[in-house]
C-alpha cells in the first residue's frame, strides 16, 4: 500500500498510529536495556539473591490486566452506540489505572519496610533496579492516564463515531502496550530477580 495515497484525514491517521509505533519501539528498547542491565548485574557480589517481589506488586498486576479488558469492554460498548456503558467502561479504566498507581507505590513502601532504599546506606544495586524499572513504568501509567482522560473528554463531547475512533484507539493501543510491559516487567522481577 502506499502510504502517500488516500485522503488527508486517512494519512493523519497513519501517520499517528505510525508515530504512537515509533514511541512504543523506543520504551521497549530501553526497558529492554534496563533488563539487560539487571541480568548483568546479578554477578555482582553486592546483589539481593531470593528477593520476593511485595504482595502489592502482584495485586497491581491483577489490576492492570483487568483495566485492558475494561478498557476493550469501553471500545465493544462505544461501536455498538452504547454510550452510557462505554462511560462506565472508561471510567472504570481510569479507576483501576489509579489503583495501580497506590499499589505500587505500596509495594515501594513494602519494599522500604524490609529496609531496602533506592539511595543512601540502605540502598543496594537489586532494589535501585526494582525501583527504577517500576517508578519509569509509572510514568508510563501516568501518561496512559492522561491519555484516558483526554479520551473520556472526548466521548463526552461526543467525538467519537463509528468512522472517528483514531483518539480512543490510539490511547487503547498504548494503555494496553503498558499494560502488556508492565506483565512482562513483573514477571521478570519475579522469576529472574
């Protein structure tokens, strides 16, 4: 297909979904350094050997998922001209993407409790890791939340049909990118680390 063909709304579109593919490409590498970068560290004689992710960790991880299937249920509801139940869909979502958000930054404190610090005496290569892999993905949640929101607006002003889904798709693509690293992230945590 050339990508130089179709209308101007058409190559908007493409060319947006092109861009939102670029910046996924670019969190995958560096998530993918990060990781790479734990692995190596593991030789390290100063590494936490046998570290149990904290309990709120694996509750985050539950609620990520099911704000992916929240937010799929908000895009069945919205093509089905379900307005009221796509409302509660997303709003679902945002709740449970601030959920996420609390439980992990329980874990963090679960994870100080044990004596563990990102910085200072307390602070060891292991968890400067778990801490600085988990707080960038937050980030990410954070921007996916905004994204939400700028979504929600939008179908409250009823700017979504049926032929104009580009903004609700574009940020359900990268809430359920995040969601997917986030999964792959944990699991990584938790059998390798």
């Amino acid at each position: 297909m050339d990508l130089t063909q179709g209308t101007p709304q058409e190559k908007n579109s493409r060319a947006k979904k092109m861009m939102l593919w670029f910046g996924i490409v670019s969190l995958i590498m560096s998530f993918g350094g990060w990781t790479s970068a734990f692995l190596v560290s593991r030789s390290r004689p100063d590494w936490v050997e046998g570290f149990q992710l904290p309990d709120a960790f694996i509750i985050s991880t539950v609620v990520i998922i099911i704000s992916s299937v929240t937010f799929i249920l908000a895009k069945r509801a919205l093509k089905q001209g379900n307005r009221v139940a796509t409302s509660v869909w997303l709003l679902v979502t945002l709740v449970l993407g601030i959920i996420f958000i609390f439980n992990q930054f329980s874990g963090f404190q679960e994870i100080i409790d044990l004596g563990y610090n990102f910085t200072g005496p307390t602070s060891n290569v292991t968890m400067s890791y778990i801490y600085l892999i988990a707080f960038v993905h937050i980030l990410h949640v954070v921007v996916g939340l905004i994204c939400l929101l700028v979504v929600i607006y939008n179908h409250f002003k009823q700017k979504y049909t049926i032929g104009n889904l580009l903004g609700f798709e574009l940020a359900a693509t990268f809430w359920h990118f995040i969601d997917i690293l986030w999964v792959y992230l944990f699991l990584f945590l938790y059998f390798v680390g």
